[in-house]
C-alpha cells in the first residue's frame, strides 16, 4: 500500500528533476521510496549513476529502478507459457523464446502498469515515484483498468451470444492469457468466473486510482505558453480517468510568477532550476504532496439526493466536451478521452435530463 | 509517394518549433506539405490558430492537421462493423457505437500509423511533417510494420497447427478485424491467403521505412547534458527500428556549440532560438532534409560476398547490445528495443561464426 505519485508536463527533463527530489524528500521523512523511471539516460544522467531494471539502494530509504520494457516482458512471457502448458493439450507458444519477442505499442503501458502494481503489493514501499513520459501516453496507462473495464462490462454479454464467443468458450486458453498478464492466481476452481476475476482486479486498479492517499499527480510547467497550455490539457484530460490533480508546480527562478489564475483552485508551488550539484533548494521548495492531492477536487462526484453527476473537468470548454447516453452508460468525452461512466444504481437506466458546464464542471442530472 | 519526416529528441517544445519550420521550409520549396500533429495545445499554441482533425490550409502548399485517436477511431470502428456484417451470420458488434469506445493504450500508435500511411497514399502530398512524441514509443509506433512482421511469420505455422488455431479458423471473423485495422480491401477471393495479404502490407510498410527518401528522422536536442544523451539514445534505438536518421540539429543561439565528436558521422545543424513572431532565422539554419538523410548510415547492410550482416547501433556501448540466435533468425537487444533479422538466402540456416562491436557497428558473421 503505497503512494504512487507521478508529474505531468511537457518539460520533460525538468519533470525528471522534480521525481528525483520528491523522492529524496520522502525518504529524508522516513518513508520507503522507490523512484522508477523509464529505460533512457535521463535517470540515470541526473543521478550521476548507472540504473538497472532492478531495484537498488541509492540512499537511506531510497531505491531506484528503471522500467524495461523487453525485460519486463520476458518475465510476464514465462507465465504465459506455464500457463499454457496447464491449460493446452498441445502447447505452442513453447517454441517461442521470450528473449525474441519484440515490444508492440501498447506493450510497454500494460507492463509498466503491472510492474508498478507489483511493486506497491510488495509492501516494500510507502511511496512509488514514477517519472514516466508525463503526457497523455501515460494517462492512457493510468486509466487501463477504467477503460477495460468498459470494454468487459460491454463485451462480455454481447460475446458471449456470438458464434465467435462459443468458438472461443470451448478453447480454456484466451482468459487464462488475458489474466496472467495482470497476474492474477488462477486455479481450478476460480476458473469458472474468469471475467469476474479480472473484473475484480480492475475494480480494485479503478478504486485505487480513485483515492487520492494512493495515487496523484501534480503538474509541472516553466512560464512558457506552450508547456502552460499542455499543462492546463493534461489537467482536465487526468480527470477523465479519474486521476487527482494534486497542484501546480512551476519551475523558475522568478518567485514572483504568477499562474494562479489559470489553475485555480490548485495550489501553486513556486521551486527553483534544479542545478546537478544541489538538490536542497528544489527540495525545500516543494509542496506537501499528500495534503495538497487529499484537498484537490474530486474528478467525479455522485450526488445522489439531487440526482447529478458532477465531473470536474478544467481546461475544456464547454465546446470541448461532448455528452451522450447509449444504453445504461453516460459517455463524455473531452480531450482526446472518453469516459464511460456506470450511473449510481438509484439513478440507473434514467435518461439524462439537463447537462450544463459551468466554473469547470460538467453538471449531468437524471 | 510524400517524404515522411520527423525529429526525435527530449525538448519537446523545440521540436514541435522545428517541425513547423520545417513544414514552412519545404512549402516555400514547392512541395504540397501536411504538418501533423499530436492532439495537444502545443500546434494551436504556436502557429497561433485552431488546428481541427481534418486537414487544413494554412499558406500556400501548406495544411495542417492533427491526430486525434477517438475520432481515428470512429472512423476505423465503421469499418469493422462492416465487415463484420459480411462475415458473421450474427454480428455481434453492431449494438457499440464507435461514440462510445475508450482508447486503451497501442490503439493510439496502431491508429496514427494508419493515418500517415493513408494521406501518404492520397498522393495528395509531397511532404509529411510528422510531430510525434519524439520518443521511444513513437519509434515503437514506426516500428510496427517490423515487429508485426515478426508476429506473423513466428506465430502463424506454430497458431495454425494449434487447437486454438482450429477453432478460430472455424471463426472467419478475427482475421478481416487485424486486415480492416490497416484499412485492405477484403474480397472474397483474397480471404484465401489472409496472412499474405497482411505480410504484403506489412513488407510494404518496413520497405518505406527503409528508404531514406520516404521516411527520414532527425535529432533536436539543445547543449543540456539530459536532451544530448537522449537524443544518442534515441539514435541508436532508430537504427533498431531501420529507421534513418538524417541529422543533428542542436538548438541554441550560440553557434560556437560543438556536439559533432558525440554524433560523428552525423551532420550538425545549429538553429536559434525560435521566436514565436519571427520563423525566419530558424527555416534558413534548417538543413538540407533530404540530402542528409540519402547521406546518412544505413541501419543495416547485408554483405553477402563477405557473410556478413552489418548493423550500424551508434549511442550505445558493446555490452548494451546483446546478440542471440534462435532457428532462422538472429535477434539483437540493445536499448529498450529488440530486432529479429531473417538472414538473406544465401546466409538462412548458417549458424554465426563471429560477432564485433567496432566504430558503432554490430558486425555479425557467418
């Protein structure tokens, strides 16, 4: 049970900068931190030391680890054979050497997702630092278990019906492959309700993301319009998969910068260039983390006595945001993102009756 | 038959800066030019306007556009509908509406490198301007006609022997949804030989990526000690996809910098600083795209009078790389990012006899 905290922006060495020393300020409180980066010089070139894929000691309650995603995936590969060897009379996936497999897009985020998992039920963390790519790719990570749990929940009957979902229901090996790369224990006597067990690991994904004392992100931005703008973008896209938006962090050696307004109602945290050689004043000058994500808005709220969705959604417009209901679901989308979202059970199968968005909030009413 | 280009590197705000000014470059050149872009601020926020997900004319010989996955999306989805109506007694597909689809992470890249590949063939352009992410995971997204090649060939006799393999053959449905997701048309005389149809495509796509009047990579960095090691990592990570890369660019507005030694044989391009008034100074230091690019290292060379494979892998040292063989094929790791290599005819089925690592080569022999 760790805090997983992670920052988004387009300045991506300064992003870096701002992981390592939220790290080093975690573990100088006493907390376990592991810092995981991606597979590229950054981490390695501003700690000034080789990182492995691995986790090592770089300090007192500081590990360091880089996510690879060829190495990461050769271990998921072996479960996926041993797992076959169970469930097929005549394996095929034996002859394949997980040392061969190249990476597909995709890949890399169901990896890095699982890893991060792993990692957090090892209990050998109180916090996990990831300094990922920080941009929507990463979202699109953070928000896997929302968005297959969608594809599940909305599938699952329609395919069971078809005659592809029989052809397939007869082979034992499809669902088995689909939760080994999540991990799951899968024996006998579960086997019986596999969508129910992935459904309940996913459950559990979108429940964690969902507790802002488990999982935030915070924003890092300089005063240049452009990383402003994404910044602002990346803000309002975190929302649509429920991930808390903990504050503002600006990067500049001008205190007197001034972003408030533009982020409001996050707080803002002016911090100094990093420089190689001393992290104390970027250190000092970062916020609380914990406190600022557990007082940020909630990405969405259900309110049940007066029958509204609210979602927070900054930076859009309201032109931006679209809202339709197919069936028992409510989508909206915005940004590059849709969200799908499960009506509390009082409201289910009513039709929407108003929308408004208004001070940053797309207001639904049943 | 447009010259695809696009820069790598870690400072993402120059490199969209770059882009643009490539794109104006090439315009005022004569060619019909389509800048593209990520659906982020970073586009509008520069050139100052709106920038919708059609393309749209913004100067003589110039459109702009940018990728928007949900809306690549839709328009993939109708397609597989389709087709599924044709191939399915009881579609089962028909009751989603593409409205209404999350993306999860892989449909981003699978979707964007359909889109280049089909303004590419309207032959409506001269120049694509691609401003991806600039990272590992665009080169994943440029690298899939590669890895999915290898899919192919590995997993097709092993999957079709298979019990899985012979119950869905008995479904024609999954092979037309991989063919429709790279948008072929589908008759029924070519049902036969699906897998051929794929590996047609496929062979295709990596043929384009391997001609460096097609498809051309260049490296932005600035004199920041984290952008240059990216920016070598990204370099030999390129050469592990057959992706050329044409140059150094180096943003800074002072002109004494000298990055050749850390990049030799690369040619070196120094630029200013962009100014959002003023693109000028900045087109007239860009170089010469395509003539670099034709003069650059090749990724791979096969010598069949010497028996050798030679793999240029510059940005990475000799015990990064790691060399395997297993059966036909020859993989070599190095960075996040893992080759297979079918060794000419005349090579097939010969085992290695020798490998060195020297001047940035992987020499591999047999």
């Amino acid at each position: 049970m760790a805090l997983i905290l992670t920052f988004l922006g387009k300045g991506s060495t300064n992003r870096t900068q701002i992981a390592i020393a939220a790290a080093k300020l975690l573990a100088s409180q006493g907390k376990r931190v592991l810092l995981a980066g991606q597979a590229e010089p950054a981490l390695p070139t501003l700690l000034g030391i080789p990182v492995g894929y691995e986790p090592q000691e770089i300090g007192a309650n500081l590990h360091v680890v880089q996510f690879q995603t060829s190495s990461l995936l050769e271990r998921t590969w072996e479960s996926v054979k041993k797992l076959e060897r169970e469930y097929l009379r005549s394996p095929f996936l034996k002859d394949i050497y997980s040392q061969e497999l190249p990476v597909l897009p995709g890949m890399d985020g169901a990896l890095v997702l699982n890893a991060i998992r792993e990692y957090d039920e090892s209990g050998k963390y109180d916090a996990i630092v990831y300094d990922g790519t920080g941009d929507i790719s990463m979202l699109r990570i953070l928000g896997m278990p929302e968005s297959l749990s969608w594809f599940v929940r909305r599938f699952r009957q329609l395919f069971v019906n078809s005659d592809l979902g029989k052809a397939i229901s007869e082979s034992p090996f499809v669902q088995p492959l689909i939760s080994t790369f999540f991990n799951i224990n899968w024996t006998a006597d579960t086997f019986s309700q596999p969508t129910n067990q992935i459904n309940n690991l996913l459950d559990k994904g979108r429940a964690v993301l969902a507790d802002p004392k488990r999982v935030a992100a915070f924003l890092v931005t300089t005063d240049d319009p452009v990383e402003v703008a994404t910044a602002r973008y990346l803000w309002g896209s975190s929302q649509q998969i429920g991930l808390t938006v903990g504050g503002l962090i600006v990067v500049s050696d001008n205190t007197s910068i001034n972003l408030a307004a533009d982020f409001s109602p996050l707080p803002v945290s002016v911090v100094p260039n990093p420089t190689l050689t001393d992290w104390q004043p970027l250190i000092d000058a970062l916020p609380n983390f914990v406190e600022q994500a557990t007082q940020a808005p909630k990405p969405i709220e259900f309110d049940i006595s007066a029958r509204q969705v609210r979602l927070f959604l900054p930076g859009f417009e309201k032109k931006q945001v679209k809202l339709t209901q197919y069936g028992p679901e409510v989508t909206v989308e915005a940004g590059d993102q849709r969200r799908n979202i499960v009506p509390p059970p009082s409201l289910s199968g009513k039709t929407i009756t108003g929308a408004k968005f208004q001070n940053n909030y797309l207001i639904i009413s049943f």
